[in-house]
C-alpha cells in the first residue's frame, strides 16, 4: 500500500500543518486568536460537556515569569535524574526560549465542573480521561485553525509535569487543570515531516 493521494483541501491542510517552534515577532491579532479559538470551541466532547478551557497569555512579562517558573521545575526534575549540568542547562534554556520567543501562548486546560461524578474509583478515571480527550481533540482543531490561518503553532505538554506551578503563576480558576500550552505566532521557518506508512498502522477485520 502505497501513499494515499490526499486531493481535498482538508486533507491537504491536515497533511500540510508542522509543529513550527520559530516565530516572527509580529504580533497576532485578537480577531485571530479568537477565531482560532471559535474551531477549538466546536470540537467534539464527551456527553457534549466542552470541559476545555483556554488562557491566552500576551504579556511578555508574564510569558517570561511562567517560563522561568517551570524551567525551575525542570531542573529540579532532571537534577533528580541525575544528568550533568551542562545538559539540564541547555534542556532549561531551551525551554524558556521557546515559551519566551512566541507571541502567543495558549494554555489548553480541562475542568470537571460539569462531567459526571462516580461513587468509584474506575468510572471516575475514565471520566477524567473523556475529559483530557475531548480537550485534546479541542486542541486539535486549534492546530489546523492556526494552520489555515496562516500561524504557526506547536504543543507543548510540559504543564502536565508542572500543573501547580501554571496554576499559579497565571491564576488560573481553581478547576482549570493545565494540560498543554500552544505557542503560537506567524512562522520564522518551514518544516517538514514524513509519516510511517498506514500499512503499519493498521488492520483489516
């Protein structure tokens, strides 16, 4: 089985989209952003409950207290894994360069406000994971949304190794749980991908 011929212009922005992590310093509008946001509101969710929930973070100040605050986490966390020095510094910067350099930071969060309780621990977790599905599906459609309109934007999921901190530093709500930030801006560079073929990726039954 050979590469499908993706012919439709859906399947050609899906195939088309990169992670882009350089940026432009031009900034993006709100009209865009909210735009981007408006495709992420119409994703699917779990009992039609929407529990995403999206900070947008502009402040320069502030994008540069949240990526030094979870750089700090990561270098406790790698010091704990006991790599060299120079190697947890160059993960810290990078990271920091990366939340820093972007126009744009959206951070995609779930809520449980309005999912459904469970006396047991079993359907309780799989609650919970209906809800980080539906966010992540939100965050989909928010990927190809920048994509169509001319941003970059790349996932990032190191919230999840440092909720509190997020939290704290953007004030989120209590019940926002941090699952992802999405840098976003207009594109400093081109990227390119390949995938493994679907034949290893799939069966027939």
């Amino acid at each position: 089985m050979g590469d499908i011929k993706l012919q439709s212009p859906l399947l050609e922005l899906l195939r088309s989209r990169r992670s882009i992590r350089q940026y432009r310093a031009d900034n993006v509008s709100r009209a865009v952003i909210e735009n981007v946001l408006e495709a992420a509101r119409w994703s699917p969710s779990a009992h039609n409950r929407q529990p995403w929930r999206f900070a947008v973070v502009e402040s320069d100040g502030l994008k540069t207290r949240l990526a030094v605050a979870m750089a700090a986490r990561l270098r406790h966390d790698l010091a704990q894994d006991g790599l060299p020095a120079d190697v947890i510094e160059a993960d810290v910067s990078r990271s920091i360069r990366r939340v820093t350099s972007a126009p744009v930071l959206i951070v995609l969060c779930l809520t449980m406000a309005d999912m459904d309780s469970y006396p047991d621990r079993r359907r309780s977790e799989l609650e919970y994971l209906m809800a980080v599905q539906s966010a992540a599906m939100a965050g989909q459609n928010l990927l190809l949304a920048a994509h169509d309109a001319g941003l970059g934007a790349c996932w990032m999921c190191a919230p999840l190794f440092c909720p509190d901190v997020v939290r704290d530093v953007i004030q989120l709500p209590a019940d926002w749980q941090p699952q992802s930030l999405i840098t976003l801006g207009y594109p400093a560079e081109s990227r390119e991908k390949t995938r493994r073929p679907l034949k290893e990726m799939m069966l027939w039954r």
